[in-house]
C-alpha cells in the first residue's frame, strides 16, 4: 500500500487507535459551524466528548450544522496546518509521487462528494502521471469507518499497490454495509428537520427508540436516504432485541464483524452489543468507550444516538428492510 493514500473525512468516526494504526489512511476534520444572525463560528477538532461545546449553542438559539472541509488553497484555508485545505493535502502526497484516493462520505448526505471531485478533475490534468481518484462511499459515520476498515484489509489480503483496484471493490462493499441509527432524546434529530415537533414530542414522552436506517431509495440510483423503519419501538431493551433480531436474519457471516457506536450513552450501546453476542455468539463486536460517534454526527442525532453496523444480505432498501423488521 506503499503507493498510494487513502483521505477520508473526519465524519467516519473510526476510532483513533485505528487511525493511528493505518497510515496510508488521512482523516480530514469536518467542522461544525454554529450560527445566530450575522454571527458565524466554524468549530474544528472536536473529540466526541467535545459535543456540550456545540450543545451550548443550541440551547442559546443557535443554529448548528456540519461544513465541507476547506477544498481549495488560499485565503479562506485555516492558519492551523492541523486543518488544511484538501487541496493541499492531495498535493503533498502527489508530489511525493503517490497516488490519492478520496473515500468521502455518502454524496446523498454531504456536498463534499461534489466539491472534492471537481478538485480533482483540475489535478487529474495537472499531474497526469498520478492518479487522483474520488469515490462516494454512500456511508455515513461509523458505517463509513467499516468501509475503510474493510479496504485497508482488503488491501493486506490481496497485497494491493494499483490504487484503481479500489474503486470496484468499494464500489461492491459499500452497498452491503447495514446503518442501523436511533435516539432517545427528539430535540436535535427534530432541529435538523427530519422529524415534526408533535412527533418529536409524542417520541420523548412515550419513550419511543425508533429503528431507522440509512437505506438506498426506491429508484435504486445510488442515493441513500435516512428513514424511520419502525417508529414506534418502546424503549431500549425492545429495540436492543430488534436490532439483534435483524442482525441474526440480514448478516452475511455470522462471525462477521458488527460495530455498536454512540454518542454518549455507553450504558446503552452496551446492553445492544449484550444482545447481539447473545443471538450471534461467534461475531466480532467492536463496542466500547472508543466506540463514540463524532461531534459532527451528533449534530444530528445527539448523545443520545446509537449506531450499528454490519454486513447485510443484499437488497439493502427501504422496502426490504421493512418487511423483516415486521416478521421480527
């Protein structure tokens, strides 16, 4: 792997042991921006226990979303070298006469898919002996950290130098990845307009723990959208056993690996993975204090957000999806 590197954004919330073991693997932190009128602050770095800096805001008034990293050199690019532009990051390694590959979050979910691969059709021209190369993962979050945790094995596997090899077996890996999500408290899934405030209220007051996923659209066009598959799931123990009940009948290996995330309930994700080792006794479950969602991902969902992981039999869609969880 010597050859080339992998850049991902910092939305794929692969923890930081992994990240430091996988050096030809480039995280590019996302930043979060926090809005009131004319006043605008761009908050970069956050660690997932970072998120009451952002919650804070929120109960101020203050509106609150994730941002595109800084694309282009030049002025807008920050000062701290921590945080360059994507431009100059692909530069450094093709100038070092490597190859780049762009693993960004789903396009369906982000604009950096857009952004980033205009970029580099310009360094594609520019640098014609190198390859420069951006790939939508149509994965958010952890679901993107499995990704990346399967192409670096794959690329072990298969001793794998030719950075075009990549994009087929993405290509084919990225649909089976399951994205299982849900949260106990409404307050910023309902602020991100995904959900009404009736709902979010009838949600918290009756103690619902919906089973949503990020599924492919009816049109089968690559877009993945996040969808209510079960809304009315009444409370954890009963959405533990659902979401071990859905592993149990989609995984494609039994002993394969699934990854229960959060965003600061530990408690939680720990009474989920109890479960699924209960219904799935050979799997690797990855889960535990380092198993956090990003400050950027609870923007969305809030600490209270949990997220499951693994691969799932084929088709990965709406329609599908919600005709097992009725038989469970």
């Amino acid at each position: 792997m010597s050859d080339f590197q992998i850049l991902t954004d910092g939305l794929c919330d692969l923890p930081d042991a992994l990240a430091e073991e996988y050096k030809n693997v480039t995280i590019i932190d996302t930043p979060i921006t926090v809005s009131s009128g004319e006043e605008s602050i761009i908050m970069r770095g956050l660690k997932p226990q970072d998120f009451g800096q952002v919650a804070a805001y929120v109960d101020k008034g203050y509106s609150v979303h994730t941002s595109c990293p800084c694309i282009y050199m030049g002025d807008d690019e920050p000062e701290d070298l921590q945080y360059e532009s994507v431009e100059r990051i692909t530069r450094r390694y093709l100038n070092q006469g490597r190859d780049v590959i762009y693993v960004v979050m789903s396009g369906s979910l982000s604009s950096t898919y857009g952004h980033v691969t205009g970029l580099y059709r310009e360094l594609s021209a520019e640098y014609p002996d190198r390859t420069v190369i951006c790939v939508d993962s149509h994965c958010m979050s952890t679901g993107l950290a499995m990704l990346i945790m399967d192409i670096i094995d794959y690329c072990k596997k298969e001793n794998i130098t030719d950075v075009k090899e990549l994009v087929p077996f993405i290509e084919k890996s990225r649909a089976g990845i399951a994205h299982i999500f849900s949260w106990s408290e409404f307050s910023f899934i309902r602020k991100s307009g995904r959900v009404g405030l009736l709902p979010a209220f009838l949600g918290s007051a009756l103690h619902f723990q919906p089973f949503c996923s990020n599924e492919y659209d009816e049109k089968h066009d690559g877009a993945r959208v996040l969808l209510p598959v079960k809304s009315s799931v009444r409370g954890k123990e009963k959405f533990a056993r659902l979401v071990a009940a859905f592993a149990k009948e989609t995984i494609v290996d039994p002993r394969g690996t699934i990854i229960v995330a959060h965003g600061d309930v530990q408690e939680f994700a720990d009474t989920i993975a109890a479960r699924i080792k209960k219904a799935l006794p050979e799997a690797r479950v990855l889960y535990g204090p380092e198993w956090r969602v990003s400050a950027g991902i609870q923007v969305h969902g809030g600490p209270t957000s949990v997220h499951i992981n693994f691969h799932r039999h084929q088709p990965n869609d709406f329609k599908s999806t919600s005709e097992i969880v009725k038989r469970l």
